[in-house]
C-alpha cells in the first residue's frame, strides 16, 4: 500500500471516529438525568449537556423545611444531577472512542 493510500484510509477512520464521537455525544447531551431530594421534597431533571429542565417540588413537604434548608437542598440536588449527567455524558464518549481503538 502506498503511502497515500495508508493516509487516505487513515484519514477516513479519524473521519468515522469523529462522526461516531459527535453521534454519542449528540445521544448523551439529550439523555435526562432526574435526582430525587431528600425527605420526598421533591426531584430536580437536567439533560446530559447540563440543562436543567425541571424542578418538582412537593408543597407539603416543603413546608417542613426553612427557606435557607430548602435553597441548599435544591442546589445540591441540581449539582447532583449535573455531576451525574456529566459522568454520564464523559462514559457515552469514552465508550465510543475506546470502541474506535479496538477496530
């Protein structure tokens, strides 16, 4: 094989492992991550690009909660399913590229 044919077929596995990169990622930033808060208050829905796209909160359960106790819990509900999400998104991507070597 000469060397531009070697280059040309290098270049379209790059070319094929970059589109099957983009396709996971593509899949995994759509993909929802739901974190449930403590004490049945309620649960908070990110997508996997970060996105927060729902916060429920159950309206008697939250009355047994101080304004300061309920903020904390929703922001680390929220970075709870962003770090989720996030691992998630990282693990969509490593699957395909660590597929891609074994080809």
């Amino acid at each position: 094989m000469s060397y531009q044919d070697e280059l040309y077929h290098l270049a379209r596995e790059i070319d094929a492992t970059v589109a099957a990169v983009e396709q996971a990622a593509a899949g995994a930033a759509r993909d929802r991550v739901t974190w449930t808060l403590p004490g049945e208050l309620g649960s908070v829905t990110v997508t996997g690009g970060g996105e927060l796209v729902d916060v429920s909160v159950d309206v008697a359960a939250m009355k047994d909660y101080s304004a300061a106790s309920l903020s904390r819990q929703l922001v680390l509900g929220i970075q709870r399913a962003e770090e989720t999400a996030a691992r998630r998104f990282e693990t969509a991507i490593a699957a395909v590229r660590d597929e891609e070597r074994l080809v």
